[in-house]
C-alpha cells in the first residue's frame, strides 16, 4: 500500500533541501573568495598540499614541463610542433600522467585523444590558463537551482578570480607575452615549425595591413621581402616592398640602442635611494588624491543644490534631471581616482612596487648578436613600415619606460626641493 506524502510534509521537505542547497554554496563561495581550491581535480603541474587540502603546490615534475612549455612558445615554437617534441621525448600528456601515477582526474572529463597523447589542444589550454601565474579561477560552472542537477556554464564576469593564491609557475610578464604571441598573426612557416622573425608585428604604415613574406629566387639563391597583401588595387595608396635583410639591420640597430637606454636609466635608478623614490611618489600620489577629493566633494555639493534650484525655477525639470546625472557620474569617477591612487600609496608605504621588473625583459638581450623571434616578441609591440627607410617601432613597457623617466625626474625634484 502506497502512503502518499502530506503536503506539509513535502513543503518542508523541499524548505530542508533549499536550505542545505544554499548554505553549501555559501560556504564554498567563501573559500572560493578566500583562495582555497575547492575543486577535486588539480589542473596539471600542481597537486594539493600534504598539509592544506585547499591550497595548491607544484608538482615537482609536472611543473617543469610547463614551464618548458611556456619556454618554448616563447622562442617562437608552435603549439603543435611543442606537443611533438613532448611525445618524442615520451612525456606523459596530463591525462596519462594522472592515470600512470594513480592520481585523481575527471572520468567524463576532457581528453584530446584516445591514446592520451599530446596535442596542439592541450598546449593552447595550458598556455591560456591563468592557474599558471597564482592566479585560482573558480566557480566556472553550477546549477542554477538546487532542483536541477545539470551543470551549466556561467558567464566570465561570475567566476571568481582570487591573485597569489597559491605559487606561479610563470610569471605574469612571460603569461601576458604569451597571451599577446597569441593573437597575432603567428602562422608556422612552410615546411617549418617555427613562425616567420616578424610575423604578426610588422604592419603596413599606409593601409595599417599587416605584411606578408615573399621569397624570390634568383639563380638557385633566395631573396626574402615582406611586402602590403593589400596593394594600391585594394586601397593601398604607397605600398612598401622592403627586403628582409634590411629590415633585420634596422630592427636590430634599433634595438641595442633602446637597450643601451634601458640599461642607462636602470642605473640611474638604482643610483637614486628607495627612499627618495618612495617620498617622491608619496608626494605625487597625495597631491592627486587632494585634488580628487577636491573634485569629489564639489560634485555632491553641486547635486545636493539642485533641488533647491529646481523648486526657485533656476532650472527646468529636463535640466535638474541632466545634471544630476552628470554629477553622480563626476562624482563616482572621483571616487575610483582616489581608490585607484590610494591603493598605489599603499604599494610605495609597503615598498611592495617593483619598478625595475620590466626593465630585465630588455637587458637579457643586451648581448645580443643575432635577432630571433624571442628578442622580437619581448621587446617589440609593432613595427609599422612607414617607407624603405622609414620604421616607427613600438616596443614593449613603453608606458614603463616613461614611468621611469618620470620617476627619476621626480627624485630629481624632491633633491632639489631639500637642498634649495
């Protein structure tokens, strides 16, 4: 005989299960914000530590292979030619790592093939996963009510990021460098596995196009030029035909002499005391921040008298609706300065600023002799071919490199001021 529920009983019954449901993801929320792992499977290269199951540590191998990976990217292999020389050497892929050294891994999970090889998929999937730099990136997926069982995907602004939760295996410069190898144009050469010196970075100065390489061969001897794919045919006004080894002389030229200024300005930087420097930028930093206070009390003032100028006839309805907007706006915009500025005086009164990082990207090619793809790549954002011997070059860190300057003028500046 059936006994059928009463409908008090079911009420609560389901009031119970809600109840667990949300407790549950509150509590996981928490540690998710307090950068504990609360997954189950550690993504290849760390592993959970012996004495905090929610913190990740390296794994000793594992970690050295992504490391190698990152490594290689740098220097201009491509994702598939890496995953080659990883099956080549017989490195387990971490699917068969997991499954050889009896870790856990998910059942019904992601495995690029069946016989658990590398793969150009595996190697993208590594080089883009921001684990890699400290950073723990949790709660992609959930249930959205506690009746539904089915995992859905939730949009990129849920998930929750927590920075340096746990030891980088990359750093952030090399992870960002790789990020940007990545969306331009990074095509394998012919025949080759590593990309073109210039792809993806030289662009045509007239069209904005970004140039191809064409090989001319002339009495069994090649000629390489990189020239417009656009053409005056398709809107290129002065297309620009230049040949590859001049352009490397230019570039590399250009190259020693930004590194030669690197290097004069990192010593001019450690000439100047940290305390200077520190008093310098604590002085800079404080005057925004009076100024921006400044600003952020004259708007809520401004808003707080529109009423009454609305209410004397001083303004129409349409007017008091439009600057009331315009002031919350000024306001909330002063507001951020002064957060943004007030976490930067943080960083200077705890000496956390590491201000010189940058400049070790340039100086480890300051013995350079020949340019490869890895000095192209850390050292140049674009190069635009404005003619034959016409180059506007943007290098990396330049917003670092005029923070500098600017640092040094005013340690400058504050010697001045106390001896005058």
């Amino acid at each position: 005989m059936f006994v059928f529920p009463f409908p008090e009983q079911t009420l609560f019954n389901e009031a119970y299960c809600r109840d667990i449901s949300i407790k549950t993801r509150t509590s996981l929320d928490i540690k998710r914000r307090n950068g504990d792992f609360v997954g189950a499977f550690p993504v290849y290269g760390y592993m959970k530590s012996e004495e905090n199951k929610n913190l990740l540590v390296p794994d000793p191998y594992a970690s050295r292979v992504v490391q190698d990976i990152f490594r290689m990217r740098l220097d201009g292999t491509s994702a598939l030619r890496i995953a080659t020389v990883l099956n080549s050497m017989g490195i387990l892929s971490p699917l068969a790592y997991k499954k050889n050294n009896g870790f856990p891994y998910a059942k019904h999970g992601y495995a690029d093939k069946e016989d658990c090889k590398w793969s150009a998929t595996t190697i993208i999937r590594i080089l883009q996963d921001e684990t890699y730099i400290g950073t723990l990136v949790q709660g992609k997926q959930g249930t959205p009510h506690f009746k539904i069982k089915q995992m859905e995907q939730r949009p990129a602004s849920e998930w929750i990021r927590v920075a340096d939760a746990h030891e980088p295996l990359v750093a952030k410069q090399d992870f960002d460098l790789v990020q940007r190898i990545r969306r331009i144009d990074t095509r394998t050469a012919p025949k080759q596995d590593t990309v073109y010196l210039f792809s993806g970075i030289l662009i045509c100065g007239c069209c904005g196009s970004r140039m191809t390489r064409k090989t001319n061969r002339v009495k069994d001897k090649e000629y390489h030029y990189y020239y417009c794919p656009t053409g005056k045919k398709h809107g290129c006004t002065h297309p620009v035909m230049l040949k590859e080894s001049d352009l490397i002389a230019c570039v590399k030229e250009s190259l020693k002499g930004y590194i030669d200024n690197v290097s004069c300005l990192q010593t001019i930087l450690d000439g100047i005391s940290q305390s200077s420097i520190n008093q310098a930028l604590v002085n800079e930093y404080t005057a925004h921040i009076a100024v921006n206070e400044q600003q952020y009390e004259q708007a809520l003032e401004y808003k707080a008298r529109l009423y009454e100028n609305l209410i004397s006839g001083t303004i129409s309805k349409q007017e008091y609706t439009d600057y009331k907007v315009k002031y919350t706006r000024d306001a909330e915009n002063a507001k951020d300065s002064i957060r943004l500025l007030q976490e930067k005086l943080a960083d200077v009164l705890e000496n956390r600023s590491e201000r010189n990082r940058w400049i070790s990207h340039f100086t480890q090619f300051s013995t350079m002799e020949t340019l490869d793809r890895k000095a192209i790549v850390h050292m140049i954002q674009s190069i635009r071919v404005i003619g034959k011997k016409e180059l506007e070059i943007t290098f990396t860190y330049e917003d670092e490199y005029k923070k500098a300057v600017q640092l040094v003028q005013l340690a400058v500046q504050e010697k001045q001021r106390r001896v005058g």
